[in-house]
C-alpha cells in the first residue's frame, strides 16, 4: 500500500468511530507515539501501550463530536487534521480541541505517530 492508501484507510476508520480497530490494523507491533505536551506518557513504544493509551483518551472523555481531514502525504508521511469537541469526564469540562497528527509509514505499517497541538 501507498503512504496516501494508508493514511486514507485510516483516516476512514476514525471518521467510522474505529480508532481502535486503525490501530489494530495499520500500526507496527513496535509503534512510536509522541504527544507535543510534556507530561509523563509523552512518548510511548508498543502497540498494546499505543492501544492502552488510546483506549485511555476515549474513556477519560465524553466525545460529542470528532471530525477528521486529509490525508495529506509527502514521502513517507502524511498528515492530518483531527478536531474534538469533548468534555473530560474527570472535571466535567467541555472544550474544543484541534491537532495535526503526522504519521510516518515503512513496510505497509505505521511506524511513528506525532501529535501537535497548543499546549
């Protein structure tokens, strides 16, 4: 598969509410994940850390809406553009949030996710 094959299959499986099952699929057993915010998690190797991490956001928030736009390819890597509208269940606090994720690809797999966002 292409990197812009990869990045639409997974850009089709968040858009059907399966983020989990893009990364059961697409992901490398020994996945990269970096967050752009400093906190103890920041970077995490694996993908069952890359799952728990996952499966983490999704119960810690109340997901009222989730959007998602690209792919947006060059080389090896594509990007793209994720928006929430959430409420985290911890301190009732409903927000908007917006990243850019950028996905590097090898051997049909993704090897590396970023996510960048204010912080």
């Amino acid at each position: 598969m292409t990197t812009f094959e990869i990045g639409t299959e997974l850009l089709n499986l968040i858009r059907s509410g399966k983020s989990i099952e893009a990364i059961e699929k697409l992901y490398a057993k020994d996945i990269l994940s970096i967050e752009a915010a400093p906190m103890p998690d920041r970077e995490v190797r694996g993908l069952d850390k890359c799952l728990a991490k996952s499966k983490g956001w999704v119960e810690a928030h109340e997901i009222h809406s989730a959007s998602a736009e690209g792919p947006f390819p060059h080389g090896d890597k594509f990007a793209l553009i994720l928006k929430y509208d959430v409420t985290d269940r911890a301190t009732s606090k409903r927000m908007m949030m917006e990243e850019v994720a950028v996905y590097t690809v090898a051997n049909d797999k993704i090897v590396r996710e970023e996510f960048m966002y204010p912080h």
